[in-house]
C-alpha cells in the first residue's frame, strides 16, 4: 500500500507521522516501522534517518552488493517504510531505495 500525504510547508504533514508512529506505538508494533527522509534536517524533525544512511547507500559510488550487517539487523523486523519530503528524492534514488529494501530484507 503507498499513501502520499502532499501540502506545501506547514501544513502538518509531519504531525501526521508523528501520529502514525503514535498510533503503532499504542498498538506495540513501532518497532515494524521505519522513518526516513533524503536530509538530516527533515530527518530529524520527525526523529528519523536519512534514506542513505538507513540503507547503507553511498553517494556517487558503486553500491556493495550486500548490506552491512547493521543494516540487516535494522531491517529485520520493519514493514512499513515512511519518507517524508518524497518531493525530494528523484525517481532514479526511489529505485535504488526499493532494491535496498528488497536486499536488505
């Protein structure tokens, strides 16, 4: 399932995650969730990683064919994935995001 929550800046889109998480949390499966964003800024106001370092990307470098083990560990118990200012991230890092999810998984 994708949900796409768009507005221009503060209109509360953020909060929503925050809720999101919240809500999970009450239901003790916060730990199936991950938040990303593609910078430290937007990363941390919704207590976050940056996509990169979430899944162990390098920038401007040829990718490791298998993740850190760090990473696999990161990745074992999360089924859902929110990235906040998806504006940001271009379709070309959206595909790298989705073979990292798959390796890292």
């Amino acid at each position: 399932m994708y949900i796409i929550i768009g507005r221009e800046g503060g209109t509360g889109k953020s909060q929503i995650i925050k809720a999101i998480v919240a809500g999970l949390r009450i239901l003790k499966r916060d730990q199936e969730i991950i938040l990303l964003a593609p910078t430290g800024a937007a990363a941390d106001n919704i207590g976050g990683n940056t996509i990169h370092t979430a899944l162990g990307m390098t920038i401007g470098s040829k990718q490791n064919r298998t993740p850190p083990q760090r990473i696999q560990r990161l990745w074992a118990t999360k089924t859902i994935i929110v990235i906040d200012e998806v504006s940001m991230v271009d379709l070309q890092t959206l595909a790298k995001i989705n073979n990292r999810c798959k390796v890292a998984r």
